[in-house]
C-alpha cells in the first residue's frame, strides 16, 4: 500500500509548528459544515485541540502531498496520521489508514 502524504496548513493561526516533532500523532476530523471549505479536515494534537487543517490548496499543499479533497472519501469522520517532516513553512504527515498492513504498528509509534 502507498504511503499518503498531507501537509499540515494554517497553523500560524493556532500555536506555530515549531514543537511539531517526526512519529508525533495527530488526529484528522471532518469539517463538513465548514463554511470556506466542505471538504475542509481540521488536524488536532492531544493536549492542544486544533493546530491547523489538511491542505487543500495548489499554494498550500506541498511535495508529493495529497490535498484534502483528495483524502475526503478515504477516511471515516475521523482518521490519524503522523509527523513525518517539520519544515521551515509546514509540517508533512503522512495518513494511517486502518486497511494499512502496517497499521498496527505504526499506530504505536
């Protein structure tokens, strides 16, 4: 199975992504009531609450990144995903999916 990347945007507007370090989890909540975006996915951290959303824009989302229209019908209302790079701008996850062989492990990262 392919590894699915995403790009953490926006969070200037919550706490920075400074503390963001490589195998931190996140989790990924549907927004569909979200009035700038239907296909918006707000990411949350334990402890924080919301830290940003999935990007969903070609000026937003970065490398091989998939944008979150593109994830939308992959996941259920929930999904997690890990902290895979922490760059100067962004942050990249990459999406664990339930169906994933490597699921389980990488679930206890």
């Amino acid at each position: 199975m392919e590894i699915i990347y995403f790009t953490i945007t926006g969070t200037n507007h919550y706490f920075g992504h400074e503390f963001c370090e490589t195998g931190m989890r996140v989790r990924l909540v549907k927004e569909p009531d979200n009035e700038f975006d239907k296909e918006a996915i707000r990411v949350e951290m334990p402890g924080l609450g919301k830290v940003g959303y999935v990007a969903n824009s070609s000026y937003t989302v970065k490398g091989e990144s998939w944008s979150a229209g593109r994830i939308y019908d992959k996941i259920g209302e929930t999904a997690e995903g890990v902290v895979m790079y922490k760059l100067p701008k962004c942050v990249i996850c990459s999406l664990v999916l339930k169906d994933d062989p490597h699921y389980h492990k990488r679930k206890r990262k």
